[in-house]
C-alpha cells in the first residue's frame, strides 16, 4: 500500500495523518518540533478536537512519528499539511509554509507526489519549483470541532492540477479512493478558488441569518420560528447555516474575505457584498456588549459579571478572532470572573479573573454570559446558578438552557433572533 508522509503537524496535519493511518496506510508524520513529536508519540493529540485522542489510540500503530526530515524520503505522497496563520485583517502569512515547501522538496523521492493540503490564495501552487506531473493541491475541509469526523467521512475531495484531463497519479488516486468521496478534479487555480467559493457561500448565509435575526430582536419575531420553513424550502434546504451566531471567527472565513477583496482590487473587479459582510461580521461580534449594555443600564451599578466560554465556539481551543475575548476586552476595568474547559488561563484580557470551574465564576454575579456553547455549560443546572448569583440577567445568545426555562425561574433572558423573555412571558425554541 502507498506510504503517505505529512509534513506539519499542527491542527490539520495531525488529523489528516491519523484518519488515514484509519485506512490502513502507513503514514510517516514529521514536524521539526521535537517536543510535539514526543507528545504526538505518546499519544497526547496537542491540540483540542473531539474523539482525536481515541483516534490516534487505536490506529497509532500505523503512524511513525518523526522529527527528522529525510524520513519524507520515502514516502510516496506526501502532503503540506501545516496550519496557515493570518494575521490582524485575515491575510494569510505564507512565508513559513513556502520554507516547509522548499525544504521538503529537497528530500522528496525520486517519484513522489507531492500535494499542498493547507489553504493558499490563487495562483500559489502552479509558482512551485516542483515538476508540475508531481505537483497537487488538495482542498481541505477542516471544521474545529468537527475535524474527525470530517476526515472520516468527506464529502468530496477537490484535487488542483498541471493538466485535470490526466489521471491522477496512482498514489495519489489511492489515498483519496480510500476516502469512497467523489473526486473532483480542476485546474490548480479553480481548485484554490473552490474551497473561497464554498466559504463565501457559506458566510452569505450566516450574514442573512444573522441580519435577519437581529430585525427579530426589535420587533416581536423569533427567528427560531422562521428558520424551520426556510430548511423545507429546496432552494435553501435542511442544512443550511440558519443559526444566528456572533460575526465570523476562528480566521478561515475571515481570510477566504481578505482573499477575495484583494484578488478583486488586483483585478479591477467590484467586492462590496463581500466588503458588507466584513463590515456585518464586524457588527455581529458586538452583539454581547450592546446586550450587555442594554440589560444593565440604569439598573445595577458596576454589575459583577460571570462569562462561560473564551474559545470562538465550542470543540476547540481556537480564540482567534472569538467574540468573547473581544467582549472581555471590552469589560476590562469591571467585575469580571471568566472560564472555558480548554482555553488556557493564559488566553484571558490582561485583568480578567479566570476560574477552574464554571459554577464558581457565577458566585455573586448580577449578570451571567454564556459565551460560548459548550456542552458543559448547558448541563448545568440553572437551579444551581441561582444559587450562587446575585442578579438574574442572563445573556444566552445560543439558547443553552432553552430546556430549563430561564424565565420561570426569575431571569431576565437574551438570546440571539428572538426579543428578551422576562417572568411570566411565553418562552419560545431557542435559535440554535
């Protein structure tokens, strides 16, 4: 069977490497870190993803964990697989997965396939100074907190190349009919622009929704009533992106934007729907902080606040760009306990008290913040929260505790898409 090796082993390449050593193929991973490779190799998965660990348990036989590059020499296929970080305004920064490229070239096998599996703009894989018969982009589909089971059921695999009129190589073919996905095949500059097209696509729903469901707040509707008709219209359909959330996080939608407006600017093309969404997103992450605002004004002077959750949404310990470390930047200077399962203390804004349980950071709070949508957090009981709070203002954009009826229990509740509920008033499905 084909060896596959994948270079870089953070969030992606540990995940890709493990759900193909799940098919069967051996896979050599390599990192130049040599305390990740220790970790790896013992077993710890490093980065926080549901079901990883187990993963790498049960089919770690198969993966040969290395920190020594000429091992990639004998590998048949081997994948860039390295994260692509972006910075302050979702520009990627490729300088480090182009000296990953150059210095994995340098060991390549006389016949290997080398194939880009991390996410770069057009036009970057056809630049390579790889022969182009050996040379493949692969489009991703990492989702944090979802990878797992993404990479053990694709949907389809989208493959750039040279010429997409021949067929793939045989490793290559391999390793993706192992996936038992569609294969598509393209251009390696259609392909690139595949996995933006799919992200704007998906960022055009989550902005509609999200207008959407703000209009909801101010005038009486509940926009967990209107979604359910929207899945049953086949235009739209069962799984379309109808939850209200807090803008765009975690860097991969926000650089698929960046992308396109810049590619449009170089271009001479028009962008400004997807300037509008930037600018929505921009809106939508303050969303907290306007609530907060409006459930304390004039009713309680400096409000001591409980906030759950610093990741951008639950299943990762990714904050980049998340909506509650941008809230807690905007409390700095209050009262403020904050907690999340797996974000480090370390992640919080300079003067936020960070807890190690989520009970104790509602002791004494007038006001309690469901910022993220761990599972945790909506098996709490509410009974218990009442307990140690003071207040009864509950901002619960997700709708975690739809179950144990908030209001009836005294809270002054907010929720994304729907006006807030107070005692007494009927209480409709959360928008989730």
């Amino acid at each position: 069977m084909t060896t596959v090796a994948i270079a870089g082993l953070t969030h992606l390449g540990i995940v890709t490497g493990a759900g193909l050593a799940s098919r069967g193929f051996r896979v050599i991973a390599w990192d130049a870190d040599e305390a990740r490779i220790e970790r790896l190799a013992a077993g710890d998965p490093i980065v926080s993803e549901p079901d990883l660990r187990e993963l790498l348990q049960r089919h770690g036989a198969w993966l040969n964990f290395t920190s020594d590059i000429a091992d990639l020499s004998e590998a048949d296929l081997v994948y860039i697989a390295a994260d692509v970080p972006t910075d302050e305004r979702g520009v990627s920064e490729l300088d480090g997965i182009q000296d990953l490229l150059d210095r994995v070239i340098e060991v390549l096998g006389p016949e290997a396939i080398l194939t880009i599996l991390c996410q770069v703009p057009p036009g970057f894989t056809r630049c390579q100074k790889q022969p182009l018969d050996r040379l493949y982009y692969q489009v991703e589909t990492l989702i944090f907190g979802r990878a797992v089971e993404r990479a053990l059921k694709p949907e389809r695999y989208i493959v750039g190349c040279a010429d997409p009129a021949r067929p793939l190589p045989e490793a290559l073919q391999e390793a993706l009919s192992a996936g038992g996905c569609p294969i598509l095949p393209m251009r390696y500059e259609s392909a690139e622009l595949a996995k933006i097209s799919i992200n704007c696509f998906l960022v055009a729903q989550v902005a509609t929704t999200n207008t959407l469901a703000e209009i909801c707040e101010t005038i009486g509707a509940d926009w967990s009533e209107i979604a359910p008709a929207l899945r049953l219209d086949a235009r739209i359909g069962p799984r379309a992106y109808l939850a209200p959330g807090l803008g765009i996080s975690g860097g991969n939608l926000e650089r698929d934007l960046a992308t396109v407006s810049a590619l449009s600017r170089a271009t001479d093309t028009e962008s400004g729907t997807v300037d509008a969404w930037r600018v929505n997103s921009a809106w939508r992450k303050d969303w907290l902080m306007r609530c907060f605002e409006r459930a304390t004004a004039d009713r309680v002077i400096d409000p001591r606040v409980a906030v759950l959750g610093m990741a951008y949404k639950e299943n990762t310990d990714s904050i980049k760009n998340s909506p509650s470390i941008a809230f807690l930047e905007q409390l700095k200077g209050r009262r403020v306990r904050a907690h999340d399962p797996v974000v480090p203390r370390s992640a919080a804004p300079a003067g936020i008290e960070v807890v190690g349980a989520a009970l104790d950071a509602c002791d004494d709070a007038d006001v309690l913040v469901i910022a993220t949508a761990w599972p945790d957090y909506g098996s709490l009981d509410l009974a218990d929260i009442t307990a140690r709070m003071s207040g009864r203002v509950l901002i619960d954009p997700f709708g975690v505790y739809e179950s144990q009826k908030p209001s009836s229990q005294g809270f002054e509740w907010y929720r994304l898409g729907v006006g807030e509920v107070g005692e007494g008033e009927a209480e409709g499905s959360a928008a989730r």
